[in-house]
C-alpha cells in the first residue's frame, strides 16, 4: 500500500460503544467550502441508528481510521455493518484546496436492495455531485424492479431537478448503473447550493432506510448470487472509471483499496 500511494499508516484508535466520527489530533482546516461533510455523515451514522444496530465491520479494524498524505492531505475511513447491511463505508478526503466524500451503503446479498451511494467532489470553484440509490439490476429492461424501488421515489427526484440540475451527458455504460432518481450535477461553490445538496442528501439517505425497513430478505440461492454478481459489476464499474480518470490524483486511486466488501461465502 505505501509503494502505491506514500501513504502512512497509523494504528487505528480503541472502538468504544459509541460511533467517533473523527479522531484527530489536530482539525482540518478546509478552506473549499463553508460547510464540511462531516455533518452529512453525521446525519447518515444517527438516522442510521434509529433503524438498525451497527457494528465495526472487518475493514473498520483491518485500517486505520486516520492517514495523513505528506502531512497536507487527511483520508478518514468508517466502516460498519448491521442486519441488512453488507457494509457501510465513509471515505472522506480533505485537504486546503479539495474535499471528496465517499460515502455508500451495500445491502446484503439476502436483498436485492439498491445501493446508497453519495460521491461528492469540491474545491473552491467547483462541486461535482452524484447522489443515487445505485439499481442493482437493469431498471431499463426489469419493470418490476424498477417499479418496487423508484416508483415512489420520482417525486422526490423531481424536487431537486430544478435546483440541482442534470450535470451533462454520461455514457451508456454508465447509465445503467443509475437509478431514475439520480442526481447527478455539477455547480459553482456556494452556502445556498450545499444547503440544497445537504437536505437532497437527507431526503435520499431516510428513503433508502424506509426501503430497507420493509426489505425482506431471500432464501433463494439463485437470487443470492445474482444480487452478489450485480453488486461485483458495480464495484468493478466504480473502480474501472476511477483509474482511468487522470483528473484523479494517487491518493484518489488508492481510496480503491477500501471500496471492497468483506468477503463470505461465494463472494467476490
């Protein structure tokens, strides 16, 4: 890991009962934005507790939960698992001049659940947003799939249409990996647009908790795989587009190492 990125690592600090977003000894000071994404991850990590119970995952013991780049640079990792959850994984990059947030919830292979998936890119001009409950099938071909996960949901995505506005054309590969209530955006730095981003982020995050509520998992081996196999080909997606974006710097790249999910039985 150090001969791909330079990176330092520090043993991770004791888990206690209660989740520590942060534990550093000194604040970052993010110059970018008036706001930090620690207070969206601070929304998912108690929201998600008024819904399940969550535990460290493998990853949250396996790494450390602080690195510092060339003493610029911070990369955070959480990671938790719960009943319905395969992993629940925070990656937040900060530096003076850029802020990535990478924060994404994997059901388990039990349900065909979509994937909550928040990626957020910010320097001091610029935000690149996606915001999605990532379809683990084909919601262009399974109607019935569509229907149960996004039908309800359209008008939640009409209400942040207008202010978050569609971010430019993507590919076909890529489409497919998107639900109809992607937001997918690209805006200048401002107070008004990270408010509006916030509470897109709030109304998504208590729409994927109401879907898992009510999920009921499978004992079928067939549909196991296939939602295992569906959760592969988006991992492999992300990762494949992330290497081969040279706008990416290393440190971006190696963020890869903690996109994996713990492995069981017949995973990948």
């Amino acid at each position: 890991m150090e001969s791909c990125c330079s990176l330092t690592l520090k043993p991770p600090p004791p888990l206690s009962t209660n989740l520590v977003l942060f534990n550093s000894k000194k604040p970052c000071t993010l110059q970018v934005s008036a706001i930090s994404y620690k207070k969206f991850v601070h929304f998912a990590l108690t929201e998600t507790k008024h819904h399940t119970h969550l535990v460290p995952s493998p990853l949250h013991e396996k790494y450390c939960s602080m690195i510092d780049i060339d003493g610029e640079t911070e990369v955070q990792l959480l990671s938790f698992q719960a009943p319905m959850v395969r992993l629940l994984r925070r990656l937040c990059i900060e530096s003076e001049t850029m802020q990535i947030l990478d924060f994404a919830v994997f059901p388990k292979p039990e349900v065909d659940l979509p994937i909550f998936c928040a990626n957020f890119f910010t320097t001091a001009s610029m935000n690149i947003i996606v915001l999605d409950l990532n379809p683990l099938h084909d919601v262009i071909t399974m109607r019935d799939y569509k229907d149960k996960y996004y039908k309800s949901l359209i008008p939640l995505g009409l209400k942040y249409a207008e202010f978050l506005p569609w971010g430019g054309k993507l590919t076909s590969e890529s489409i497919k990996f998107f639900s109809p209530v992607v937001i997918w955006t690209k805006f200048a730095s401002s107070q008004d647009k990270q408010g509006v981003l916030y509470s897109a982020f709030v109304d998504y995050y208590k729409a994927w908790l109401e879907l898992m509520d009510k999920a009921v998992e499978s004992t079928d081996a067939t549909q196991i795989l296939w939602n295992r196999e569906a959760q592969h080909r988006y991992l492999t997606w992300r990762a494949e587009k992330v290497f081969t974006s040279s706008s990416y710097p290393d440190f971006v790249l190696c963020s890869l190492l903690f996109l994996s999910i713990p492995s069981d039985n017949n995973s990948y």
